[in-house]
C-alpha cells in the first residue's frame, strides 16, 4: 500500500477524501467493521419492519457518535467486542423485509421479489447476478490507485439510457452467473488480498442488489479470511468463472488486514435513482461514493433514459451525502449537444449545493446502443447523440466549471496532464485547449 499512499494526486484532494484515504491505507477500520460494534436491540425475527426501522435510528445515532470517536482517534475498535446480533444484522434483516415490497429504487414497484412472480423495472427476482469482477485501472486515480479498484459489476439496471455503454449488462438479467451473499463476500476478501484498494459496487446498477449485498457485508464483518476456508472446489470454480484479470495476482495479507480482520473500503458506484430507505441502510456500510449526475432536467431523462422524477431524485440524493459529510467524487457525463439543457444546469446545482466536493467531468462519451448509427439497436429518436461530444463543446464545459470554481480539473484531467503544471491548477484548461 505504500506506492498507493506515495501517488501524486494524495497531496492535492487527501483532505477532500481523508476517510476512504485512512481506510484503504489500513490506517482506519472500514465503516462495516465500526457498524459490527454496534449492537441491535431488538428481536429481528419477531419485530415488525416499522419496529426494525425504530432500532435502526436508534443504532444509527450510536454508529455514528463511535465513527466520529474512531475518526478523532478517541477510540479503537480493536478494543470493542464486536455485537450479536449487530446494526449489520439490522440492516440485513431490514432489506430482506423491504424485498418483499421492493423500494429500493424510486420506481417503488412494491413488488414481491422473494417469490419470482412479478418482476418490477429492474427484472430481478431475489438472486443477485455478477457479470465480471476485476481490479478495474480505469477508475480515477484515487480509486485505481496501483492494484486497481476492485470491481464487482451486476447485471440489469433500473433506468434504461439509450447511450448505455454496458447494455449487454444493463439490458440482459440473466448476463453473468448467480451468486449469494457468501459469493459476494469471498469475491470481497480475494480482491482486497490481491491487492485493491477498494471494492466498487456497480452494474448495470448495485441498487437492485441491496439486500444480497448488505448480507455480504455482514458475512465479511463475521467471518473475514475465514470465509475463503469455507469455499468448497466447486464454489471456487463458480466465482473465478466471471473473474476477468488477465494476469494473476499475488496475494499479500498485509494488504487486507486491520488488526485480525479484513478491511476494505466500500464504493457505491451508481446512478443515484435510490430511496431515501435505501440511503439510509448504505450510510452505515459504504466508505465513499461514486454517483453519476446524468441530467439537468426531467425531460432529457424522461426521454433518454425512461426514467421519471430523474432531478429531484438524484438531487435530493447528492445533497443528504454531501450535508452528512461524506467522502464523494461525482461524475458527470458530457453529451453531445446537451451542455445548455444537461451539463450546465447540472454543474450550477452542484456549484450552488454542494461547494467543494470533487467532481469528474467526463469526456468519454461515445455512440452506442440505441445512438450509434453502426448498430442493430439504433434509434433515429436520439440522432443528437450519435456522435462524440467536439472538442468546442468540452473546452466551454470546463472554461464554465471552471468559473464556477468547481474542483474538477484534477480529478477529470489526471490522466493528460503533466504534473510539472500542478503548481498551477487554474491554468490546466487552458493547458490542455491544444488536446481537444
């Protein structure tokens, strides 16, 4: 972790992402393993999911005046008796109850998905399917680091974006192999022991899969490297089968260990189209997060990606994380002639909200499913969008982030610049004016 912790960017945004920086680094435990000493005062099975939820206010408040006694170095947690049953176990227990009247998601279909019958936006029923895992190195800087972020991709999503660079996921449920919450949570302890410095849920869309993954993450807590010991031949055959490494890591415990136990930093990358409910649950267990702000309005969403409500939601969502204090990177995706209605409006809100936080623009944008011409699959609805954006549109994206005083350029140009200009951030966009 030492080549990690030496990476140029740290002494530029540390201070934005001190937590998942302590974390990945070993310095601090992950949230999950805080949450474990946490004890739940109720009968899980008897309760009612209103009396659960109680508790969970309860325990919340408890979790987080012992986080900020481990963050202030007041406490450490290798000296705190882990609990049973435990906020973890809470949290578990409050999502199984919730499948069985799905809100998840802000589609709130109310579907039961423990039964299979009817299936809500997200066409799952219960089981979780991964379509690949693997140390992904092109995530941002921080979050690839040397060894890469691990990450673990779901299949099926609940929004349907007709530029959808991962369709084959988003689109197919059944992409991938099933796996349960003891899959999940040996994947976690074989990446971290390979050497990644983060576990990065995403898809398709994690959302979907909350409850298999908070359980994962309980199963982690209770039974770390011991979990691997219990993978039979078969089981291990099952997980590697969707493990997309082309070359092997080796394994270093070191890498993984807070003390005697696993820890690891938990990423929510998504789309951010969750519930209240389901942000809740998350706050105890995930170490950073990694939303995407699409859209600066409901209409572009509506039409692009069918999705209602887009703004509100997705706003809503960005400000309870950024107003609870948490380490955040937002991306957000230039479009080809959507800067005017999407990008700008998109960039005020996050100017005018939530002052400081790191934000990625993206310039990766590129024609595909329903927008490239070249497929199968393409709509002449969205010609607007079956092209790359110009080297126009970007260069007036970042001059308007910039005197927005966002801090961006870091985070979106780590990969073009020359770090003998750092001494200079504010000149990177006009640096970089020759490259677009």
């Amino acid at each position: 972790m030492e080549s990690f912790s030496r990476l140029w960017i740290w002494r530029y945004i540390k201070h934005k992402l001190p937590w998942y920086y302590d974390v990945s680094t070993n310095r601090k435990p992950a949230k999950y393993l805080i949450a474990s000493r946490v004890r739940a005062n109720i009968n899980l099975r008897d309760s009612s999911e209103g009396e659960l939820w109680r508790e969970f206010d309860e325990a919340t408040k408890e979790f987080l005046d012992l986080w900020g006694k481990v963050r202030n170095g007041e406490v450490d947690i290798r000296n705190v008796p882990k609990s049973e049953p435990s906020l973890l176990d809470l949290i578990t227990e409050i999502a199984r109850r919730m499948l069985r009247h799905c809100e998840f998601c802000e589609w709130r279909c109310r579907v039961d998905r423990t039964g299979g019958r009817r299936l809500g936006v997200c066409m799952l029923d219960s089981v979780s399917r991964v379509s690949t895992y693997f140390h992904h190195l092109g995530e941002e800087l921080p979050l690839r680091g040397t060894l890469g972020s691990g990450t673990i991709f779901f299949t099926s999503c609940n929004m349907r974006c007709a530029f959808c660079q991962n369709a084959d996921i988003s689109r197919d449920r059944f992409n991938g192999v099933p796996v349960t919450p003891r899959d999940l949570a040996s994947i976690v302890v074989l990446l971290r022991l390979e050497g990644v410095h983060n576990i990065n849920w995403v898809g398709g869309e994690p959302t979907p899969n909350l409850h298999n993954i908070v359980e994962a993450i309980d199963l982690l807590a209770k039974h770390g490297m011991k979990i691997l010991d219990q993978l039979g031949e078969e089981d291990y055959e099952h997980i590697l089968s969707v493990k997309a490494d082309f070359l092997p890591y080796n394994f270093n415990k070191g890498w993984a260990m807070y003390g005697n136990e696993v820890n690891v930093p938990m990423l929510w990358n998504s789309n951010f189209y969750m519930t209240p409910e389901s942000l809740r649950l998350l706050r105890v267990v995930m170490d950073i997060w990694l939303p995407d702000f699409k859209y600066g309005n409901d209409k572009c969403a509506f039409r692009i990606s069918r999705t209602p409500r887009y703004f509100e939601v997705v706003s809503r969502n960005h400000k309870v994380v950024y107003d609870w204090g948490e380490d955040m990177i937002i991306r957000h995706l230039v479009m080809p002639n959507h800067i005017e209605c999407d990008t700008k409006p998109v960039l005020k809100w996050i100017s005018d909200n939530m002052p400081g936080v790191l934000v990625n623009i993206m310039d990766q944008y590129r024609p595909e499913h329903e927008t490239d011409p070249h497929s199968s699959h393409y709509n002449p609805e969205f010609r607007e969008l079956a092209r790359r954006p110009s080297r126009d549109e970007l260069m007036e994206v970042y001059r308007y982030a910039r005197d927005l005083g966002l801090n961006f350029e870091l985070i979106s140009f780590e990969k073009k610049i020359d770090i003998r200009y750092l001494g200079d951030p504010d000149s990177l966009v006009d640096r970089l004016n020759g490259d677009y």
